[in-house]
C-alpha cells in the first residue's frame, strides 16, 4: 500500500523511523518531506512554499492512505491541511495521537478511519491486517 504520512516539520528523524517500519510491513511511504532541508539560498519563501505544498498534496493525492500523527502539537498546522485534502480525496484515513486529543473536539478526525493512540498499535493493526 502507498502511504502518505503528515506530521510536525520537526519530527522528521522520529517519522523516518516510521516509514521503515512500514517498509518492513511491505508498505510504501510517498513523504518526501521526512528528508527535505531548509529553503535553499536564492529562492524565495514564498516559491519555496509553493513548490513544497503542491508536492505534498500531490504525494497525498498519490497515496492510497493517510496516516496523521497528532503526537506533538504543529506551529503551522500543514498536515491538518494536508488531512483535510486527504479526506476530499476519500483516502484511507488513519489518525495517530494521544487518547486525549481525540476528546477535544476534533469533528473531522471523528471520520478518520481508525483511530490508534500510538504507532505501536498502527503497526501491530497493520501486521493483523
């Protein structure tokens, strides 16, 4: 399966880690953002921006899934945004966070497909699944 994981720009080491675990479970995972460095010199925040955001929506569009990590709270909240774009494009929807922060409210997360309190328990879901 193809999947496209968003969270928090600064967990991109913690998130590598995760895409290897998939890989171990046969998965592929579209995130190119796990690798990406900080805006190049010579080009502008703003084309920088928009080149980052329209490859990101169209590796979510790629994807066959969409796995949000809500572990840690997002400055920017790109990967709601990305999450919102995933739930348009009727993706398979996983949310991954702390059991507290699926009582806040959150009425879009209420359509994820499954909701998992760590990716410990996503990984164990996968490998029965």
């Amino acid at each position: 399966m193809k999947i496209y994981t968003a969270a928090t720009f600064s967990e991109q080491k913690r998130m590598r880690e995760y895409k290897e675990q998939l890989f171990q479970l046969g998965h592929s995972v579209l995130s190119t953002w796990i690798y990406e460095q900080a805006k190049p010199t010579g080009v502008s925040a703003e084309q920088f921006g928009k080149k980052m955001a329209a490859k990101d929506l169209q590796e979510v569009s790629s994807a066959d899934c969409f796995i949000l990590d809500l572990m840690n709270p997002s400055k920017t909240s790109g990967k709601m945004v990305e999450a919102g774009f995933a739930l348009a494009k009727h993706k398979l929807f996983y949310v991954v966070a702390p059991e507290d922060t699926m009582t806040g409210g959150h009425i879009f997360l209420m359509l994820a497909d499954k909701i998992f309190s760590s990716w410990e328990e996503l990984f164990e879901y996968f490998k029965e699944t």
